[in-house]
C-alpha cells in the first residue's frame, strides 16, 4: 500500500498545492492519476490524503468486539467505529484521538526539527500519527515529538512478530526409515520405502500443528509436509515422495512410494546400500479458530540421523 500524506500549513500552501496538481503532466504514460481528499484532521492543519490508484487505505487485520474475535485481532473503538488496536505498518491504536502511532524508523538525527527542540538524551521521541477517516484514507499529524508514547508503552510485539516467533520455533523430528523387503530386495523389484508416523513427522495426516500463547495473542503454528527425498545409496539415484510412504505388509498391496534397483549392492561398502530422507515441510502460522495465513509461509527440512542399510541381490536363473 503506497500513500502519500502531505500537511499544509495555511490555506495559501494549500490553494498552492491545489492549483500545481491540476496542471497535466507531459507524460505518455497512461496509469491513473492519484486521487485525494481534503479534510480537518486538527484545528492548525489543513491535510491532504492523496491515495495511489489500486491501492487500499484502510488498515490490516479484522475482527469484532473490543477484545478479540473474528480471528482474534483486538479492536479498539473510535467515534462508533472499530479499528484494530495494533497494525504492523500503522502501529498502535490511541482511542483518546482516533490515530496510529509508530515511532519514526529511522529516527532524525538530533537537532532535527522533528525534535522540536528536545534533546533525545533527555526523553521522549518523535512519532509518525496517522489518523484513519471514516470515510476512508488516511491523514498524517506526524512526525512530531512527545514525551512519552500515548496511552502508556506501545505494545513491544506485534501479532505478526508472535506469529513468526512460534513458526520458527515448530519442532519436526528426524524421521526412522525403513525399506522392504529388507533382506531379500532384488533387483528389477521395486523396494517399498516410509518412514514412522510419529508426532513429530506428521502422524498419519502429514501435518504437525503446536498452539502457543506468545507475548498475548495464541498463535498456532501448522507444519505440512511438501515432499519427502530419498537418497538411494548410489551416486545420483534418488527418489521424490509425496508423504511417509506405506509400511511393508499388514494386508498392504500398494505403495505410493518405491524405487527400483538396476544394479545389485555386491560392490558397495559391506555390500549395502545406505539410505536417507529428507522430509520437507511447509510452515505457517495464524492466530488460534482461525486459517488465515499471519505470515509468508515458509520451508523447514528433517534429514534422518543414521542411514539405513539396504542390500540389493541379484536373481540368476539357470537354464538347465
């Protein structure tokens, strides 16, 4: 979302303003022109809220109620209107005046008019204020310095922070392999390969979820599996499966994944073949009842820790 706030100080800059955007630009270029606003956002200002076209003024997040809900995001209420009380790009919501607060990033330098003449040794900071319209866009009453941040500390961690800090942390075991028949693979037979359906490797559904409370909001963090690679103890034989794959035997007639040898495993060391797997999985996180996504998701990896040995025989047929 691209938005450009400018602040005027007197009806003279802003009939100036006015007059300079009506002027055409000398340009082929056919995208929109901004659109804007004028409206009172203080008594010593005049504010104009110029919006990007195919951009969105209003804030991120949702919800209902003046705690959580409707996903979980907490809302706060302003002149009959409910706004989400934090937004990772706006900041904080300070329900006395209707406005974000965001500490500028980066800060002036000292001596910046920002400071208003305050040393910033002394305390106090200067904040970036935007204040949502009810009927749309934004208007800015920032920068400007004060002592201390409204309605008290801001809030150290955002709802997206919480949900990123418990994504990284979802645990995914190494996963214990097995391949059938193991002492009578041959080759030209396909050999069954899975891994245990363990918590930590997916169960049965391939998904691993954890729930976590993190700095106020409760966060769930799902892991999904993506694939599975298995290396097949020789140079560049290898195998791509969708899941854990399907345990040898129980009354099983199918397997979804397998592989089969060409060569026997005579004249590997000690005559095996040496297995391993990486589990892929997809991580994500969203706040507690509900599914929508809080972040990018992302990949995490699990290699099995000790390599399973595997020989492959041959079959000779004699013609008599």
């Amino acid at each position: 979302m691209l938005r450009t706030l400018w602040r005027l100080g007197t009806a003279t800059a802003l009939a100036i303003g006015l007059a300079v955007a009506l002027v055409p630009a000398a340009s082929a270029d056919p995208t929109p022109a901004p659109s804007g606003t004028v409206t009172d956002c203080a008594n010593q200002y005049i504010c104009i809220v110029v919006t990007e076209p195919g951009s969105d003024p209003s804030p991120g997040g949702g919800g209902t109620g003046t705690g959580t809900g409707g996903g979980g995001v907490q809302m706060c209420e302003w002149n009959g209107k409910q706004w989400p009380c934090s937004d990772k790009d706006l900041g904080w919501f300070d329900t006395d005046d209707g406005c974000y607060y965001r500490q500028s990033e980066p800060l002036p330098l000292p001596g910046a008019p920002e400071w208003e003449g305050h040393d910033p040794s002394a305390g106090g900071s200067v904040y970036d204020i935007n204040c949502p319209q009810t009927g749309g866009g934004f208007t800015s009453r920032g920068p400007k310095f004060l002592p201390q941040p409204p309605k008290g500390t801001p809030p150290t961690h955002t709802v997206y922070e919480a949900a990123k800090s418990v994504a990284d942390e979802m645990g995914v075991e190494q996963p214990v392999l097995h391949a059938a028949p193991a002492d009578a693979a041959v080759v030209g037979a396909p050999v069954w390969l899975w891994f245990d359906r363990t918590t930590g490797t997916g169960g049965d559904t391939g998904t691993e979820t954890k729930t976590v409370s993190r700095w106020g909001y409760s966060i769930t963090a799902v892991a999904t599996i993506t694939g599975v690679h298995w290396n097949l103890g020789k140079k560049s034989e290898s195998v791509d499966c969708t899941g854990a794959g399907t345990p040898f035997g129980h009354g099983a007639t199918h397997s979804d994944c397998t592989y089969t040898y060409r060569q026997s495993s005579a004249l590997e060391p000690n005559t095996s073949y040496y297995l391993t797997a990486t589990i892929t999985w997809r991580v994500t996180a969203h706040l507690a009842g509900s599914t929508a996504d809080l972040i990018t998701p992302f990949p995490k990896s699990a290699s099995s820790l000790n390599p399973l040995p595997l020989r492959v025989g041959e079959v000779q047929v004699l013609n008599n």
